[in-house]
C-alpha cells in the first residue's frame, strides 16, 4: 500500500512503524501487532488518497485521519505538493 500510493503520486512519501495496538473491536478488547503507515500527502490530494487507501486495505474499518501542517519548511512543504498531485 505504502509504495503503491507513492508510485501513484498520490503520496510524497510513505513511513512504516511497527506497532502495538489495543482496541475493542465487535464488543471485545484486543491487541495485535500492526505497521502505521504515515502518508505525508498535499491537502488537495487528501480525498484521492484516502480512497487508495481504503481500497487498498485489508480491514473493514482503517484508522485513516489527516493532521493538518500549521507551519512547515517551505522547500519541503513545496516537495510534498509537488510529490502527491498528479
């Protein structure tokens, strides 16, 4: 999913951490390890990547949300644009 959203320039760059995650899921506390892929992804293509995603993704509810960049470096801010719009 990472290198396909990255090939599609739909995502500048793609980050996989490996995790450990509890949640409730279907009224039951689990745990599993997980990977966390962090997608740095332009604001203007946020909706097309999330669709990637979601078709892209083996479960039934992806953890999939947008922290929005208050300041960045302006040379690295310009290379995500220019990296995740096709």
């Amino acid at each position: 999913m990472a290198r396909a959203l990255v090939e599609q320039r739909l995502a500048a760059c793609a980050q996989i951490s490996a995790i450990d995650s509890y949640y409730v899921w279907e009224g039951t506390v689990r745990s599993n390890a997980e990977f966390r892929v962090l997608f740095k992804v332009a604001a203007s293509a946020y909706d097309e990547a999330e669709r990637a995603i979601r078709a892209l993704h083996s479960y039934d509810l992806p953890a999939i949300h947008a922290i929005p960049v208050e300041k960045a470096h302006a040379p690295y801010a310009d290379w995500v644009v220019a990296n995740s719009t096709r």
